[in-house]
C-alpha cells in the first residue's frame, strides 16, 4: 500500500435550493487502496460523487490533484484528470462492441478515419490487465451484467483513470460475479490505482476495503479512517445514528400444529427440481437459501405458473392448485410475489404511486376499469403509504422518484391490498441502505406476527438467519436440509454452508 496522495477533497460544501447536500466534507484517496464510501440513501454520497466527478462545482472546499488544486467543469475534464467511475447503471451501448465501447472516449485513428486494428489492441490490452478472456469483436448486449460491468473498468482503463469510483458495483451480481469483481478490484490496487467502493453489503466492505469515509445527513462522521479500526456494527451505528440487530424485533410465536398455508410435495419442474418438498405455515416465514443457480426463484415462479411443473402436488391451505399465472395466483389462492426485479417487475417507474398501489384492485374500485372510483383509489393508495411509513411528497408522484427502499414498500404495498393469504418475497433488499433494509426486515417481521405466511428467498446470509423461522437449503435444484433457526449467527450459518457443500465450513462468511 502507497501513501502517496492522489485526490484530496478539503472540506467541501454543496447547496441546492432547501438543502444542503454537503457541508463540510473531506476526503483523502491513497494510491493502492480500496477506499469505502458508506452512507444511508441521502447522506451525500452521490453528490459527493458528482463533484468528484464534475458533474456538479462544489460551493465551498477545494479539490485537489497531487497537491494541486483542480476546477472540474465537466465529466470529461473530471476523466482527462484521471478520474473514472462505474455507476450502478451500466453507460454501455448495447450494439456497440466490447472494444468500440472501451474506446469510445477517446478512438484511435489513422487518416481521419477509426483504427479499428489499434482499437482492438488497445481493447486487448485493458482487458489483459484485469484478466479478462473476452472477445473485443462481441457485442455489449450479448453479455452478461456483470460483464459489461468489467467493461465499464476496462473503459475507466483505457482513460487512465488513477483514481475509479464504483457505485454499488455488486447490486446486480451473483456472489460467484462479484468474487471475479473483487478479483478485478485486486490488481486494480497492485498497480496503484484508488479504489472508491459505494456498497450498502457491509460484508463486501470488510472483505475488500482499506480505508472508510461515513457520512451522514451530508456531514462526516468518520473521514478517511483505517477499517480494521472498526467492527461491522460500529459502522453501522456511525451510519444510521444506532446499532441494528435481530434483537430489536419483537418475539413471536409459530403454532405448527395448524395447517399449512403453501405445501410443496416431491415437486418436479421443468427447469430442473426433483422432488422439492416443503411446507409454510401461517404466521411463519420460511426461508429458501442456496448459491446463485440453486433453483430458488426458479421454484417459486413454477408455483406461479412461469414454469411447467411436471411431477408433484400444491396445496394452498389445504387446496390441491394447479396455477397457471401469477394473475390466478392472485386471484384464485391469494398469492402474492415480491419480485427480485423491483425496477422491471415490481413498480411502474413513470406511473404514480396510487396507481402503483392500487393495481392489484383496480376490480374492487369500480364497476369496471373505466369506472374506479378516485376516492376510493386515493384512500385505499394513502392507508397503505401510512401503515408501511412510504415516504412520498404525494401520491401522485411518479414511482421512479423513490428510493429503493420506498419503491420496495411501494411493490408490497399492492400486494397487501389485494388481501394477500401467502406472501412470496424474493431478495427483498438488495440494493437498500442500512436503515431501510431494518426497516424492511421490521415490516416483514410485524406481517408475520400478525399470522400472513412469508416465504423468503434472500441471498444475503445475514437476512436470512435474522428473519425465517426455518430455512430451506437448496442446491443444484434439489432440497439438501432443512434446519430450525435459532438466529445465532455462527452455528446457523456453519450448518447452512455444509449443507450446501456437504463439507466443513471454511467457507462461512465472518460474522457481522
């Protein structure tokens, strides 16, 4: 690790009209570090970002290069200064190929015309230097989203990026992807460039982090300090004002004796399962864990009639089901799906929330669909926006302008107004801060307290040995153990892991 100083951010200030963004924050980037950026949804992490960056001039503080200070007035001068950054959202166009969009910035040419020769060299080379065996000539849209994410480094590579920001790198990335990632970010390190990782997985942090900066409402409260310093809880504490953890939800009970509400019996699929057995009863949340390609999501979407089931038996409470779409899972047995993909599948973006709320009933609005009552549609949209504490300037703004962790709320509020008998909930918190993760957690905590069934897939450990009474352990399509949970982290977690490599533990994440 170096200590020579790349870019220093002296108490920088920003201000938008109502809020200020900023106030007095700093930063020091280290050659050969992965240095963290953590903070809640609003604590200024992007703006912070943006004026590293140059999309926004900073009202207070000073930036400096090597000791020099720097006015950025544009991403482009922030990208000439040796600055990159990989957003969340991929900045790759898809019909473009790899090496086209590696060098897209700044194309080689020969006689006024592209090099297309010099283009796939330098391509090759950025792609060498991370270790990445991919075609140049491939185009982007045929790769998967954790490889256009390489190509995004690679791009930051091919600008000489000194100092490469990474914005919730592993949000949409399998464990088995962001290990390659964190692969990436090594050599990255080796040959002296400073890493900023923008992450809410704390666990990720630890595992590939050297320094810390936290900030709060804008203001720092830990600035460029050592990690090892801190335990995963301190941070948290300094993130959120106060300690979460499973202690703070309220005991409960499950009687086992009732009947199921959602039994699965020697279910065979198409995709794959062979004789998945399993039962959920109310009140109890029942967890399905496996790596990524276990099967999870795949199961559930059988159940719902995305996929042919060819061998088994559903009952709904009690119920022998044979469902053929979500609609008629809804509809017919009270099944609701939380889907992993909120963005695509869980919300309307560009549609208010009270339509976002209310359309899983618009049939009870009204006579029929032209006729729904508006009054009705408004009480119905704010009853749940109070009860599940959606924060929202109103109901009529557009869905897209939450926060993920409101957008969440958004995608489980329309199912609890229909009603729902047996919740489906998957991944329910990737890509939320802290605070609203806890929160969310609480709230499917408090829905199973008062008796509604959750079946939970997550593939965050910790999640679920804070939330499922009893876990599933997939792999390979196929159930390998089920086990009570008695929410201690390192026994639970030690039995889980075996059961999915049916050997010792070496592999258990370290305890949070």
């Amino acid at each position: 690790m170096s200590d020579h100083v790349l870019l220093e951010c002296e108490n920088i200030v920003k201000v938008f009209p109502g809020v200020r963004a900023l106030d007095g924050v700093s930063l020091t980037l280290t050659a050969g570090t992965v240095h963290a950026l953590l903070g809640e949804n609003g604590a200024g992490k992007s703006t912070l970002i943006k004026m590293i960056t140059g999309v926004h001039p900073p009202d207070g503080g000073r930036l400096l290069r090597h000791g020099e200070e720097i006015h950025l007035r544009s991403p482009l001068e922030a990208t000439r200064a040796g600055i990159g950054v990989v957003h969340q959202e991929r900045n790759l166009i898809p019909g473009f190929s790899v090496a086209e969009n590696i060098t897209l910035q700044n194309p080689p040419s020969r006689r006024g015309l592209v090099d297309r020769e010099a283009m796939t060299a330098l391509a090759q080379r950025c792609l060498a230097e991370l270790g990445l065996d991919l075609d140049p000539h491939r185009p982007v849209r045929e790769l998967s989203v954790a490889m256009q994410q390489l190509v995004e480094i690679a791009k930051a590579l091919h600008t000489d990026s000194q100092v490469l920001l990474l914005d919730e790198p592993t949000a949409s990335l399998s464990p088995g992807e962001a290990e390659r990632l964190f692969d990436v970010v090594r050599r990255l390190k080796e040959r002296g460039t400073c890493v900023v990782f923008v992450s809410h997985k704390l666990e990720e942090v630890f595992a590939i982090c050297d320094t810390v900066t936290v900030l709060r409402d804008g203001r720092p409260v830990l600035e460029s300090a050592p990690l090892a310093a801190y335990a995963q809880d301190e941070v948290v504490t300094l993130m959120v004002g106060r300690a979460h953890s499973v202690t703070d939800l309220t005991p409960r009970a499950v009687d086992t004796s009732v009947q199921p509400a959602l039994s699965l019996s020697g279910l065979c699929t198409a995709a794959g399962h062979q004789d998945v057995s399993l039962d959920v009863r109310p009140g109890e949340i029942v967890g399905l864990y496996g790596l990524v390609g276990a099967g999870r999501s795949e199961l559930v979407k059988a159940v719902l009639g995305l996929d042919r089931i060819t061998a088994g038996e559903i009952r709904v409470y009690g119920r022998p089901a044979r469902i053929s779409s979500p609609r008629e899972a809804l509809h017919t047995y009270g099944i609701g799906y939380l889907t992993e993909n909120r963005k695509e599948e869980g919300v309307f973006l560009e549609q208010p929330i009270v339509r976002n709320i209310t359309v899983t009933v618009w049939n009870t609005l009204g006579r029929f669909l032209g006729d729904i009552s508006p009054r009705r549609e408004r009480e119905v949209a704010q009853d749940h926006v109070d009860r599940l504490g959606i924060r929202v300037s109103g109901l009529q703004q557009n869905a897209g302008e939450l926060s993920g962790g409101n957008q969440q709320k958004v995608s489980l509020a329309k199912w609890l107004a229909a009603d729902t008998r047996l919740l489906v909930v998957d991944e329910p918190t990737v890509g939320v801060d802290v605070r609203a993760k806890h929160a969310f957690h609480e709230l499917i905590w408090e829905l199973a307290r008062d008796g509604l069934p959750i079946l939970l897939i997550s593939s965050d450990l910790t999640e679920m040995i804070t939330l499922a009474d009893r876990v599933v352990v997939m792999a390979d399509h196929r159930v390998r153990g089920k086990v009570d949970n008695d929410h201690d982290y390192d026994r639970m977690s030690g039995k889980i892991i075996r059961m999915i490599h049916d050997r010792a533990a070496s592999t258990v994440p370290p305890r949070p």
